[in-house]
C-alpha cells in the first residue's frame, strides 16, 4: 500500500483513502487544497509536516507504523492530536452511532431481545469510552505536559497507573460488532442496519490506531522521562 509523501498532493491522500479525512480534520486542514503539496499545506497551517505524515500513514496502512520516528516527536504534539481525536468521538462519531442506533432499534416492529441487549451493550460501552477519556484529559494528558514542558509533575501520578488500568475499549467495541453480525434477528431495516455497522467498522479501526499511539509512543515517551528525571 502507498506510503504517503511531502511531495504528494493533499488532494491525492483524499482520493486514495476518503476515510483520512477525518484524520486530515483534526489538524485543523479542510478542503479547498487545490493542487497543493503536503509540504505546502502543513506550511500553510503550521502544522510539523513529518508528524502529520506519520499519523495519517499510520491510519492509511496498518502495516506502517514508524515506532522509532513517533518517539522523537514532542509528546505536545502527540497530545495535541489525541485530544482532538477525543474531541471527534465524542461529538461526532458517538452521537451519529447512537442516532443509528435508535433508528435501528425503531425499524423493528417486533422488540426482540437480540435488539435490546444490543443497544444495552453500548450503553455500556460508551459509559466506559467516556470515563477512559476522562482519565485521559483529567490525569494522564496534564501529567504529561508537566513532564514534557516544565520537567517536573505537579502530582504524584505516574504513568504505570495509566498501563495498568487502560482497558482495551477496542476489543469491546469488537464485541459489539460481533453482536450485531451474529445475532440480530431479520426484523430490521437492513439500510439502516449497514449504515450503523460502517461506521462502527471506522470507529472500530480509528480506536485501535488511537490506542497504539498513546501505547507504543506516549506511554513510552514518558516512561523515559521519568527515568531520566529520576536519575
């Protein structure tokens, strides 16, 4: 698959992979590119084209994942992204699932079970998203930015606290679709119903992206500050 470049123009990411647009969003980029480069539009934005690069070659191809050059770059920058990324999920993509969903569960004449526990299954799952990116914006994120901007934390946190109790939402989320492909009954709109599970497949995929980098990058950033500040 392509690995994206400087060179290319803005406008071919979006051709290549409609579903980086999102991702191009939370940069602050929107359309209008013309014919412009990567190089010229992160310019233009003031965007560090190289992280831009990263992530959205991160989420265009799942075998790309630059470990080693995600670990140079400032952990602001990565914060940056993630609250963005929190921003997107809870005002957009939640609220369009639940808006499906509450379709979905009205399409059906008869109120079976399979259709109850699914909705009951996400009610379960969104409370548990929300508090996760809570504990996110409330403690690990303002821990973070001390170490990374002033050198020294403001509290006792430490990110072990955070390996230990981030829960991978991102296999729950797989449950549910899980739920939904075996065991809905054929009493549903069936437009409706793809509708919900397309964007419960996006979500599911931008979750799991979001999870390595805050895994593999941001955990790991600051798990070497933290041992160089206590040396």
């Amino acid at each position: 698959m392509e690995i994206f470049t400087s060179e290319n123009k803005m406008a071919h990411i979006v051709r290549q992979n409609c579903h980086l647009l999102p991702v191009i969003n939370r940069f602050g980029i929107r359309l209008g590119f013309r014919d412009k480069t990567i190089a010229a539009v992160c310019d233009e934005y003031d965007i560090h084209a190289e992280f831009f690069l990263a992530i959205v070659n991160t989420f265009h191809n799942e075998k790309y994942f630059p470990e080693k050059e995600l670990l140079l770059f400032s952990p602001v920058l990565i914060i940056n992204y993630l609250k963005k990324t929190h921003v997107y999920y809870v005002d957009y993509v939640l609220p369009k699932l639940e808006s499906l969903l509450r379709q979905l569960l009205q399409s059906s004449h008869e109120k079976k079970m399979e259709l109850q526990m699914i909705g009951l299954f996400y009610k379960k799952y969104k409370e548990e998203l929300l508090r996760h990116i809570g504990d996110e914006e409330e403690n690990v994120f303002p821990y973070v930015l001390g170490l990374a901007i002033n050198n020294h934390a403001e509290t006792n946190y430490r990110i072990h606290s955070f390996e230990k109790e981030h829960t991978n939402v991102d296999n729950k989320l797989n449950d549910l679709t899980s739920l939904v492909i075996k065991y809905m009954e054929p009493v549903y709109d069936e437009n409706v119903c793809n509708d919900f599970l397309v964007t419960l497949f996006g979500f599911e995929k931008d979750i799991k992206d979001h999870a390595r980098i805050e895994d593999k990058i941001l955990v790991q950033q600051v798990r070497m500050i933290e041992s160089r500040l206590q040396r």
